[in-house]
C-alpha cells in the first residue's frame, strides 16, 4: 500500500529530494541521532569555535584525526539511486543536509548544499576560502609528531572524531596566509549558525515548483530541513519519507518507510524505470 503510493508519487515526477545524514549511514558515516530522534552526538557551537584559541585546538585536531576517514568514505547504493532518479528526469532539484559530497561522487549534480561542504574552509576575520585539502596540508605541516593513523575513534557526521584532552594538547592551528589570523572554520553552517537567506529561499521555490517532496534519512529534527516538509504539507504538496526512526514531521508526511535506504531507493529506481516490468 504505502509501497505503491510512494512508486505513483515518484513515477509522476517533479520530485523535489531532502536528503539527511541516514543517507549516508551506509556509508559508514554515522548519524547526529539515535533511531529515537535523540542526539547522540553533541556538535561543537559556532560560538564555541571562535571564542578561545583552545576550542579551535580541539575543533581543528579532531577534524585532522577526522579528515581522511571521511574523506575515503564512498557513496553507497541510495546516493547512486538518488543519482538515477536525476538523469530518469524524475526530479526538480536535490536538497542535502549532508557536508560530505557524496551525491556528487555518486553522480548526481547541480546539489544545493544546505549545511556548505566540508571541502572548503574559510577565514572568519577576512573572507578569505581554502581548500580543504591545502588546510590539511598546512596541518600536516605544523604537526609533524601528531600521529592521526594511530588515533582511534568513531568518525561523526561532521568529519571528527572525539579525542581527550591530551590527545588534543599540543596540537597546532593553521593561520590565515592573508591575514594570519587562527579562525578557521569549515565552510559549513554549524551549529548555531543559519543557512544563507537567498539559498533558503532558494530551496522553497524548488519544493513549490514540485508535486513531491520525498525526504530520505533524516529525522527533521532541525529547523533548517523540517521547514521544507512544513511548508510542502501547507502547501498540498505530499511529503514522502524514507528513513529508519522518528521524525519531527510524521504529521506532515503522507508516506513514510521505515527501511534501509540503499535497498529501498534501488528498487524505487527499478519500479520507476520507463520499461520495468509492472509493479
Ligand atoms: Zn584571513
């Protein structure tokens, strides 16, 4: 029932895709949240980041233990379906939450990055931007008897992996080459922060040119995805959901699927393929 309501919704097209971290779960990239839609994780504050040097030490040496982890991890079956989906024309546009680029490493382009990408880091004081990697070469750099190979630890949706404080003692920031100040930060939104205005209104012209909006592995829970699902039901427009645990907007949703998100969207992809045997 809920199967083949999804398949029509899908089939018709116009689909608008909100993506979440349990897209990228199978990616070996664990979610912010339990299938309870409790955080498990707390993220480091964008107020925290910049208000002493010390909290950049530990920001900077977990996402350095962090970096090449997430760096190797390669997209799975949901973000090649989700890719599919795109060159079938089923869709209008694909929203992530996600800062880890694998929608575009599974083949699917023109992605509107909600949260920004890890690949880039700017300089809050001059507006200065940097590729992630050329960071993470100066880091190498200033590091030379930090040991990230030997550190261990579960990698996080945001690219660090928690460490003590004396693994984080003695780690070395980088500076701004233009105006050597210390206040990095990833080109991400964090915690704390808000999405730019224009690329949220951005993301509501595309939900509203849709007849669908079918968010995949994410709970909603944060304000900055769950307005689209809000504004979608507000708007007539079904919301369908795929994801493993509770979401913030179940009232909105009109189809929802508890199950993992590879297998699912490969067999969507085969139901919705023009020729495919009928379903
Ligand atoms: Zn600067």
């Amino acid at each position: 029932m809920k199967w083949a309501a999804l398949v029509d919704l899908v089939a018709e097209g116009r689909v608008c895709i909100l993506s979440g971290a349990g897209l990228s779960t199978e990616s070996g990239i664990p979610g912010y949240r339990g299938a309870d839609g409790e955080r498990r994780v707390t993220p480091m504050t964008v107020s925290e980041l910049l208000a002493s040097p010390h909290a950049r030490q530990r920001y900077w040496a977990r996402s350095f233990v962090g970096y090449p982890r997430f760096a190797a991890a390669e997209p799975n079956d949901g973000h090649r379906a989700v890719a599919d989906l795109q060159r079938l024309g089923l869709t209008t546009g694909i929203i992530t939450q996600n800062v880890d680029g694998l929608h575009q490493r599974g083949g699917a382009d023109e992605i509107i990055e909600l949260h920004g990408s890890l690949d880039a880091v700017v300089c809050v004081d001059c507006g200065e931007s940097y590729a992630r990697t050329t960071v993470d070469e100066w880091l190498r750099q200033a590091n030379p008897r930090f040991d990230r190979e030997a550190m261990t630890g579960q990698i996080r949706p945001d690219g660090d992996v928690l460490l003590t404080d004396e693994q984080v003692a003695g780690f070395a920031t980088a500076r701004c080459v233009v105006c050597r100040s210390d206040r990095l930060k990833p080109d991400v939104v964090m915690f704390g922060e808000s999405v730019a205005k224009p690329l949220v209104q951005k993301c509501f012209d595309t939900v509203a040119e849709s007849s669908c909006l079918l968010v995949l592995g994410s709970s909603l829970m944060v304000m900055s995805g769950f307005r689209f699902a809000r504004f979608a039901a507000r708007e007539r427009i079904p919301v369908a959901v795929i994801t493993q645990g509770v979401t913030r907007a179940d009232a909105e949703t009109t189809v929802k699927l508890e199950s993992p998100l590879g297998a699912t969207l490969t067999q969507l992809v085969a139901a919705v393929t023009p020729g495919a045997a009928p379903r």
